[in-house]
C-alpha cells in the first residue's frame, strides 16, 4: 500500500481553502486542483509498505506523538514548484512551522529506530493546492488578490493515510490517528 503520515485539516479550514482553490482555478489558464477531501499537510512520506510493516509505523507515531503537545499553525503566502512550463502550487505555513519542523524530526527518527530509511531532503510542510498549474497573472498577484495567509487551526494529531486510485481519482483513506499529549 502506498503511504504517507500527515496533519488532517480540520473541517472549516479545509472549506476555506478550498474556496481559495477556486479562486486560483479562476485565475488559471489550466491546472489539476487538489480535491477538498484531499488538502493536507505531508509530514513523511512513506511510499509503498506492506502490511505488517504498519504495526511499526503506528509505533514510530505514537512514540513521537508522546513528546509533542498540540499547537497552533497559520497559512502562509502561496508558492510553487516549477515543473517546466506549469507548476505546483501550494500554501506554505507561517506561524507554527518550528513545531512542524520538530513533529517530522522527532517522527523521522522514530522511523527510522523502527528500521525506516532517514529522510534526508528539507522538510518544506505545505499543503499542495494545484498541480501542472498554469496561472493566467502572476503569483504575486495571485496570492495577494486571493488572501490566503492568516488561516490556521490548532494540530491535535498525526494520521497515517493509505493514498489509492478509485475510477481514476486520488483518493486518501486515514489508517491510524495518534494524537499529541494535551
């Protein structure tokens, strides 16, 4: 199963987003935007693991989520990847991006003491909005006509969630939910 552990957006932050989604689907050209069901924060990405490997994850997370208390983020300003002509366009996080930071180093190395492999790339959280995005004006412009930033929510938790294709759409399904010390 193809994998990946990630901080769920709670309802009401997921619906505004989503609005801003459509904002950006406006003033695009063309573009593959993130179904609203779909926008979350990626902590580590897994990749495929098999079944019992899962009973290892749960462990690395509730080992981590034992050392980290609930706190607050807030949207930044909107980026992108550039892939050739489009790109990918996310929401970076503002307030709140130290504990992000410590939420996947502090997971990382429980993986990888349950034998999981370092990550080794800069952890850059972002929730993915849109990809192969061709904007019709430029980002700046985007991201200050749309107001994205100031958003937030409170972390409570981290989620395994299975990533399947059903009928040709991308689908997340939550596995496994460990909440933080309160």
């Amino acid at each position: 199963m193809r994998t990946f552990i990630a901080i769920e957006l709670d309802n009401a932050l997921k619906e505004d987003i989503y609005k801003k989604v459509c904002l950006i689907k406006e003033k695009s050209l063309k573009g593959n935007f993130t179904k609203k069901d779909n926008l979350h924060i990626t902590i580590r990405f897994l990749g495929e693991i098999d079944n019992h490997e899962v009973d290892r994850v749960k462990g690395a997370m509730e080992q981590a989520a034992e050392k980290i208390k609930p706190f607050d983020i807030t949207l930044g300003q909107l980026g992108k990847f550039d892939r050739g002509n489009s790109c990918i366009l996310w929401s970076g996080v503002d307030k709140g991006l130290g504990h992000m930071k410590s939420v996947f180093h502090m997971l990382d190395e429980e993986l990888f003491l349950q034998k999981f492999k370092k990550e080794y790339r800069p952890f850059k959280p972002h929730i993915t909005l849109g990809r192969e995005v061709v904007l019709d004006c430029p980002l700046k412009t985007v991201s200050q006509e749309i107001g994205i930033d100031k958003m937030g929510m409170t972390v409570e938790k981290i989620t395994l969630m299975e990533s399947i294709r059903r009928q040709g759409q991308l689908i997340y399904i939550p596995i496994f939910r460990s909440h933080f010390i309160k």
